[in-house]
C-alpha cells in the first residue's frame, strides 16, 4: 500500500479522487451505505467455501452485520466487529442473531482470545494501515484446519485514471442504465443516489486499492498455499490453516 501512503498525505482537489484516509468514514453515511448494500451484496464466494467444522466464526469489518448475518445459519456462534459505531449500531438493530456477538474493535488492534474455524472479511483489508501485520494476526488466531476467507478491492487501472472524478461520474451514470435494465427502478435510483452522494464520493476519496498484482504477492508472502480467484473489481482470498501436527510447507499461491 505505498502509493497509498503517499496519497493519503495528498491534498483534496475537486478534479481527483484523492483525500486524507479516514477510518471513521463510515460513520457519516452508514443508513445510506446499508441500503445499497443489502441491494448489491452476495455471501456465494464465502458461502461456498466454508470450513468442514462450523464452530466459531469471526468476521473483521462487519459494516452492517450483511456476512455476519448470513455465516450465523451456517455456525454455531459469530463474531463480528468493526470500528464504526453507527454501522455496528444498524447491525444490531437490522442483523441480529441470538449466536452473533457485535463488538466495536479495531482490526489493526485485535486481542482475540480465543481460535476461530473461519474468519471471513470482506472489503475490510484495504482500510488497514498494515495489512500484512493484520494478515498476520488473523492466521495466528485460526484452529487447525480453519479457513481465512477474504475479499477486498482491486484497482484495474493506473493510479490517476480512477481518481478523475469525470471518470468517477461517468462511471456512476453507466452503471444506472446497466441497473435500470436489471432491477427495479427504486433500487436502480437507491444504487444511483448512492453512488453519486457527496459523503459515499468523498469517502471513495480517501479509499486506495492494491492492484491484482499487488494483492496476489502479498498472499503470496503472508498466506503461502492460498487460493486467489479474480471478481470483477475483487480478488477473494482463501488460506487453509496447516492441520494439527502438518509439517508446514509452503505451497506456491495459484489460482
Ligand atoms: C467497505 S465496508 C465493508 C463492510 C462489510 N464487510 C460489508 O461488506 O458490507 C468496510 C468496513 O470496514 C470497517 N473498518 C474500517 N477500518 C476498520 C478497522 N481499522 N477496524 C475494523 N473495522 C474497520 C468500516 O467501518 C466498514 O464498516
């Protein structure tokens, strides 16, 4: 993430997409973000694979309880945390489960105390100042035989072009018609308002993406063996913890 550094440091300019990170941006638009949200989000990748023991699941950067919610079907207990206040908030209110724990944390501080059979993240990883330490720290907080199943952000494009907010905008318009074909027109208007908000934009400022190249080496140094598979803007993500007793070799990254 070191373009990111930079950039963070970047002054803000009406013509580029470029901000000061804020960790706590969420918190300014969390209703509106949960309902684009729910209208856009699929679990399939993590769903699909899920570790064989269902016990105990973590999910880093809950937002608004969406995967955590889901994961609750399929395990015995959930914990989900994020740093946001009013997005944990919306999750306990629109989310809950008598097996989900909501805890306002910091997934660049965590104090697990406990192993987890999975630990999923989605577009989490890319809001952390040290994503290797992170990477880290959840696969040392894995049982035997547990799975790390993440998803974030990529960048298709050279650093400058997604940041043109004329790109950004137009962007935005083709993905309203691709929409209006698609879904109902109150969600395709939802999706657009969205998209378009001065708090979604300004918060899309102060995003950086690695590039599919620079995700996929960072697995490849932190979590050797992993499977990457490309999404459309994402790369999902999935580790293996070695089983009790394995000898651990490193198995090159493919996928
Ligand atoms: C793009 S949202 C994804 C939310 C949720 N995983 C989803 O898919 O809807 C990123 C989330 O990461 C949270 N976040 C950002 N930095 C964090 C940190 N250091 N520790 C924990 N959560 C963090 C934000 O508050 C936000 O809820």
């Amino acid at each position: 993430m070191n373009g990111a550094a930079c950039a963070k440091t970047a002054a803000a300019s009406p013509f580029l997409l470029v901000n000061p990170s804020d960790p706590q941006s969420f918190d300014r638009f969390a209703e509106q973000y949960d309902a684009a949200a729910a209208l856009e989000r699929r679990h399939d990748f993590f769903l699909q694979n899920l570790p064989e023991r269902r016990d105990v699941a973590l999910d880093v950067g809950c937002g608004t309880g969406l995967l955590a919610h889901a994961l609750s079907a399929h395990f015995r207990f959930v914990v989900a945390v994020d740093i946001s206040e009013p997005m944990l908030a919306l999750a306990r209110r629109n989310r809950t489960a008598t097996n989900i724990d909501y805890r306002r944390a910091d997934a660049s501080d965590l104090r697990l105390d406990a192993r987890f059979d999975a630990i999923v993240s989605h577009t989490t990883l890319h809001h952390l100042a040290d994503p290797s330490r992170a990477l880290t720290a959840l696969k040392s907080s894995l049982r035997p035989g547990g799975r790390l199943l993440l998803v974030d952000c990529v960048t298709r494009f050279p650093a400058a072009i997604p940041r043109l907010t004329i790109f950004y905008w137009a962007f935005a318009s083709l993905r309203f018609c691709r929409d209006l074909i698609r879904r109902n027109t109150r969600e395709a208007l939802v999706l657009f308002r969205f998209n378009l908000s001065r708090r979604w934009i300004a918060h899309l400022q102060s995003d950086r993406y690695l590039s599919r190249a620079e995700l996929r080496a960072l697995c490849a140094r932190e979590l050797p063996g992993a499977q990457c598979v490309d999404f459309a803007n994402f790369v999902g993500i999935v580790w293996t913890a070695p089983a009790a007793g394995a000898a651990l070799h490193p198995a090159p990254a493919h996928g």
